[in-house]
C-alpha cells in the first residue's frame, strides 16, 4: 500500500535558493564606464588641443614643401661643387655665428643646408640654416631651423603649440597629461564598447543620444590601437613620465648608445689656425676629406657633417634619415689624421632603443612619410569628433533633470577583493611611473569620496529632520 506523503511543517528544512552571483564583467562594468566618463569629461579639453595641433603638425611637412620650396629645392644640374665651397658661400653671405654643422644636398634637386649656431637674433635652441645652390654655390635664402628633423619655422611653431603650446617647459604638462590619459579612456571605451550586447552596437535605425553613443563607440573602437601607440609614444619623452621610461630602460641596458668624438690627442694646428674652434673645423680643406672618409664607411645620404667640439675631439658624420628604412649609423674621424676613430651602427642598437626611435618618429609623422602623415590626421580627426560626440552624449544624458546628470558613484563597493586589491596595486605603481595619470586619479578619488560622505550625511540629517 502506497505510504501518502508526509504534510510539510514549518519545521521542516527549507532549500533556500543561492543569491545569483554577478560575473566579473558586471561587477567592473559601472565602475569602468564611470571611470570612462570622468575621465573623459575632465581630460577632453587638454585632449581636444592636443588632437586639434597634432593635426595641423601633422599637415605641416607637406606645408613646408609648398612654402620654402626655393629654399628647399633647385634646378637638378650635372655636377656637384666640393662642399667646402658651398659652405664657404654661406659663410660669405651669413659670416655671423658660427658653423655647427653641414647637410649636404641629399638629391639632385635639394640644397645643401649650413647650420649656424650663436647668430644674434636666432633662438639659442635653434640654428640658422643657409640654403646653398650644390651646383652652383648661391646662396638661395636662410631659415631658422629646430631639432634633428630639419624643421622650419613653420613647423617649429606648430611644434611648440602641439608639445607646450609655448609656455616652456611647464607647458609641456598639458601635453604629458593628455597623453598618460589617452590610453585609459581608450581602453575603457573598448571594454565597455564589447561589454554592451550586439543589438546596443548598431548605429543604423537609430536617433538621439543612442546613435551618437553608436558612432561614438565605433569610431573609438576602430581608433583605439592608434590613440594607445601615441599615447605610449608621446609618454616616451615628455617631462616626468619619459625621465621614468628612460631610467628604466637604462636600469635594463637599453639605452640608446652615443658616439665617442674625443681623439686623445691635440689637433688644434692641423688646418693652421692653431684655436681648433668649430669655426675652424669648418675649413675648406677638411669638409670634403671627412666626408669621403664617412662615405666609404657605408653612410649614404642624407647625411650631417657636425665640426669638432674643441681641439681634441673628431668630426661626427651621422645619417639622419628617419624614414623608413631607417639610417641613422654615425662615425667619427680625426681630422688630423682621417681615420675613423669611433662608429656606430644602428643595427647594435638594443632592441627597446630601436623601438623606442621608431616609435617616435611614427608619433612625429616621419617614419613611414604621407601615409604616416595622413594616418596621424584620421587619428587626430577621430579624436576630435569622438570628444565632440562625448560632450553631445553628456549633454543628451542630463535632458530630463540636469545638465550633464553623472553617473552614480559607489561602483567599486561591489568589486571583489581579490580583484580589487590587485587591481588598486597596478594603479599604484602605474601612477608612480606615471605621475600625471597617478596624481590626478588620486585627486578624483578623493573629491569623490568626499562629496560621496558630504551627500551621505545630508541624506541623513534629512532623514532625521524628517
């Protein structure tokens, strides 16, 4: 016979079902989007300078082509005059300051470059460049020039706008701030952009603020590995974080390596002036012999001749082409003597040196010429328009109540422990490498925390009152 079950009492034990557990994604989730938006809001003004001078720099070298090409090129002729007469051109028509270093005309249709330095007038960082006719010795004009790359005044300009906006050096922290950013906002944007379902994706059909989200989070995510190398790339040289970068490298035996010009002896008298001056390192007899010593060393153009630092020192011949394939070996020769006392090749260098110059010459637009030129534009473009869209979305989101309504704060309560206390140490050592994304994250967190705990005792007193 069948036994009937027994009737449930409140005595009996129950099955109490387990709380859902949230998954990884949806625990870091409100915290990320919440550092996204902050960030984003806050950061964007120094970005959108950033963006918006980096794209002109970008355009500038074509610029530059179109507005010094007297200066910059000549009529192709048959044969080239020894250097030491071009330089003594210049130096008739420039005899002010004194002669830092030589480009020779590189092609057929290019001018040779004479870099003085100490002209009256001309910025002690920069140097006066006399532009002389290879084949005929005239002298077709003269520009102020900066850096390794030759830029002219125009670039020069829109280079110090892009890197320190022409306030110095204290300048330069708009620019190292931007970039210790850039990369956190776009890799939170990627996380959140594959966080969302696939239907939130679709831009078309779409109206509002969820069409300016979708191009927001489409142009981001195809531009994020581009905004993620210029931001490492910019990081490389800037004031505190690029000081960090190159004591590590250092502390690993990476470095990049320098030339040694010194000789050991005393050339001083060899071109019979006895003062062994740059000035004198100039003369007629020595340029071209120093020359042909480094181009049977295997340095193609284009090339730089700088003079000896004083009188116990050697000519440095260096490549200076920074596009792609790179050269940038160098020697050194005795000018008393014509042997090379010391040479470097690129190829020796450590692989962390090699990437970091071929990184940089990417972020400046010279690795990889007009392509790299036009991709470092769509880059700035779409950093442009993703800042505008950011705004429009902050905008768009406070319309109901007020303008711009954030987004809740308290998200990393949920966070567990064993990720968030691992997650709190790589901030921690990534803000002390990088001061100007450390320090200005520790200043979020605590007006944070603290109008959180200003908001709460409000909520209280209220509550109290009431």
């Amino acid at each position: 016979m069948p036994t009937a079950p027994s009737p449930t009492t409140d005595a009996s034990p129950q099955s109490v079902a387990p709380a859902p557990t949230r998954s990884v994604r949806s625990v870091l989730r409100p915290l990320i989007l919440r550092l996204h938006f902050y960030a984003g809001v806050l950061v964007a003004p120094f970005l959108l300078v950033a963006a918006t001078t980096g794209l002109l720099y970008a355009a500038s070298f074509q610029a530059e082509e179109i507005l010094y090409a007297h200066e910059l090129t000549v009529p192709a002729g048959d044969h080239k005059l020894p250097l030491s007469e071009q330089v003594a051109a210049a130096r008739t028509a420039h005899p002010e300051g004194t002669v830092s270093a030589v480009r020779p005309s590189p092609e057929a249709d290019a001018t040779t470059r004479v870099l003085l330095s100490g002209v009256p007038g001309v910025d002690p960082d920069h140097t006066l460049a006399v532009f002389v006719d290879p084949y005929t010795a005239k002298v077709r004009g003269s520009l102020e020039q900066y850096g390794s790359t030759g830029a002219l005044p125009l670039r020069t300009w829109l280079d110090g706008l892009h890197g320190n906006l022409h306030l110095g050096e204290s300048g330069r922290l708009y620019s190292e701030l931007a970039a210790s950013w850039l990369w956190v906002i776009a890799g939170g944007g990627l996380a959140l952009w594959f966080g969302r379902r696939r239907a939130q994706r679709k831009v078309r059909g779409t109206s509002g603020r969820r069409r300016t989200l979708g191009l927001h989070g489409t142009v981001g995510v195809w531009a994020a590995v581009g905004f993620v190398f210029l931001s490492a790339t910019g990081l490389t040289w800037s004031t505190y974080a690029g000081a960090n970068i190159d004591t590590l490298r250092t502390s690993l035996h990476q470095a990049t390596p320098s030339l040694s010009a010194a000789t050991g002896g005393d050339h001083g008298s060899h071109n019979g002036s006895g003062t062994g001056t740059g000035e004198d390192a100039a003369a007629p007899r020595d340029l071209d012999t120093i020359l042909a010593v480094a181009r049977a060393k295997g340095l193609g153009d284009p090339v730089e001749v700088v003079p000896p630092a004083d009188a116990s020192s050697a000519y440095v011949v260096k490549q200076i082409q920074r596009s792609w394939p790179e050269k940038q070996d160098a020697v050194a020769v005795d000018p008393a003597s014509g042997e090379v006392v010391d040479e470097l090749r690129f190829a020796d260098y450590p692989l962390l040196a090699k990437l970091t110059r071929w990184g940089i010459d990417a972020h400046t637009g010279t690795l990889f010429g007009l392509v790299n030129q036009i991709a470092l534009m769509a880059l700035a473009l779409s950093l442009i328009l993703l800042i505008v869209w950011g705004y429009r979305m902050w905008w768009l989101r406070g319309r109901a109540s007020a303008f711009g309504r954030p987004i809740p704060r308290g998200a990393w309560q949920h966070v567990p422990p064993q990720i968030l206390v691992p997650a709190l140490a790589t901030v921690a050592v990534l803000g002390y490498f990088v001061p100007l994304l450390g320090i200005p994250l520790a200043v979020f967190v605590a007006v944070d925390v603290l109008l959180g705990e200003i908001a709460h005792r409000r909520a209280g007193a209220s509550a109290a009152a009431g």
